[in-house]
C-alpha cells in the first residue's frame, strides 16, 4: 500500500507544478505594435513571476477603430522551454499578422500557462 501511495505521488507531482502557475504570474512589458510598411513589429516582453518555471502562450488581437478584431495569433515565446522564476523572453510576433491598414490598436494577453 505503501508503494501505491509513492506512486501516486510521483505520478501526479508535475501536475500539481503545472497547476502552481497561472496566466496572472506572467507579465507583458513594453509592448510596442510598430507598423512598418508591409511588415509589422509587435514587439514586447513576457517575465514569469511565478515562484516555478514555467512557460506562457500568448495571444495578440488586431482590433479597428470600433475595437471589432480583425485578426488574431497565438504563440508560445519561449517554445517548448520553460521561463526560471523572475527571468523572461522577447517576442515579436509581427511576422504572423497580414498588413491591414484598418488595424488600428492592438491587445496581448496570457492566454494559457504550461510546465513544460
């Protein structure tokens, strides 16, 4: 019986890493969309505060002057490799997104969290 609860243990401990991090331990920084003629810079920073290593996916909306999204990506920053604690990563994800001169405002949220 003993065993069984080592097991179980041992089974279930990178799920209960994965549940130490959500989308409000990440931060984004300086995000600045640039547009640059037929290509666009959505550059920005994403820092983990939480207290594990972890990894965030990222989601940008391309809005119009009314706020209606015209385009939306999503991305994980730092791949399939986790942040450390306090570190992070530069992104630009303007390579992902069709020029569109209606695209006036742009938004970036933490759309998913992982322990990789």
């Amino acid at each position: 019986m003993k065993a069984f609860v080592v097991a179980a243990a041992l089974l279930l401990a990178p799920l209960a890493a994965h549940a130490a991090c959500s989308a409000t331990d990440f931060a984004i920084k300086d995000f600045k969309p640039v547009p640059a003629g037929s290509r666009m810079s959505l550059r920005g920073t994403l820092v983990n505060n939480c207290a594990t290593a972890a990894a965030a996916q990222i989601r940008i909306d391309g809005k119009d002057e009314t706020g209606k999204v015209l385009q939306t990506k999503q991305a994980w920053p730092a791949g399939t490799s986790n942040i450390a604690p306090g570190d992070s990563v530069n992104f630009d994800l303007g390579r992902m997104f069709r020029p569109d001169p209606l695209m006036t405002t742009f938004t970036v949220t933490v759309a998913d969290v992982r322990a990789w």
